[in-house]
C-alpha cells in the first residue's frame, strides 16, 4: 500500500475530511511513526523509496496492519484535538445569552474536550481489539509431538 493512499483514507474515511489537517502532515506523521506500529505488532515494516510500506522481504503492508496504522494516527488527532479545546483558543464558555428577542447558545469547550477525550478512549478500546485479532490470526498453533502423558496404570513399572 503506497503512503499516500493511506493517509487519504484515513483523511477520508477514518477523520471525515476534516479542515484542520492535511493529507501532507498525515503522511509524514506516518513516515515518523513507522516504528510504533512495528512495535505493536512486532514486525519490520519501513517506506521505500517509492513511498510503498512494505517488511523486510519486500511484502506490502496487509489491510490488518494498514488498519492498526490508521487507528494509531486517530487516537493522535482525537488526543490533538482535545487537548486543543482546553487551551486558550478553546470554543468560549458561553453557555446561554438572551438579547432583543435573540438567543445565542454558546458550548462549554470543557464539555468539548470531554466529547474527544471519550472518542479518543473509545479508539484506544478499538486499538486494543483490533491488536489482539492481528495477533490471534498471525499466531500459529504449536503441536508438541511425543510421549508426555504417564499412564498411572503403568503394569510394566511392577
């Protein structure tokens, strides 16, 4: 899978095309985040030069660690984005204010944050399920062959 069809997809369809980010910044939060997916999943993945994730024998990045990827770079930017509305250019904390007949309602940007700190624990439960399903599928099943069960009806023993 090439870098930049990655990060269009998670532009697209994992952030909603969001405004405040562009598929640049996602690609290069990629390259420089490369190591944490290998991490997770213990594996060997790098960008060649061709921008195509691939390991170490030359195999591109299957949809499962594509998947992870994109979940690793959604729990950034809901983290991004929460911490954004605690600072000072936070939504102002109007609530409610009345004037000539016209209302204005205004959010609490602590109430914001909150709201992107549970989408942000929400992705890391996903995360979480989506590396134990990436672990069970590529782990293989070990069938020890051998004598290991000592009969306690053992006549020869007498």
């Amino acid at each position: 899978m090439n870098l930049s069809d990655l990060a269009s997809d998670t532009w697209k369809f994992e952030l909603n095309e969001p405004e405040d980010v562009s598929l640049a910044f996602i690609a290069q939060w990629y390259r420089t985040h490369i190591g944490d997916l290998n991490n997770l999943i213990n594996n060997g993945y790098y960008i060649n030069d061709s921008y195509e994730i691939e390991d170490s024998s030359g195999v591109a990045i299957d949809e499962d660690a594509a998947s992870i990827f994109k979940k690793l770079f959604e729990i950034y930017y809901l983290k991004k984005q929460s911490k954004s509305f605690l600072g000072a250019n936070g939504v102002d904390s109007i609530s409610q204010i009345t004037q000539d007949g016209i209302t204005f309602k205004g959010v609490e940007r602590n109430g914001i944050a909150k709201t992107y700190n549970e989408l942000y624990k929400e992705a890391k439960n996903e995360l979480k399920s989506l590396l134990n399903n990436y672990k069970f599928n590529k782990s293989l099943a070990v069938h020890v062959i051998g004598d290991d069960i000592i009969s306690k009806y053992d006549v020869t023993a007498e």
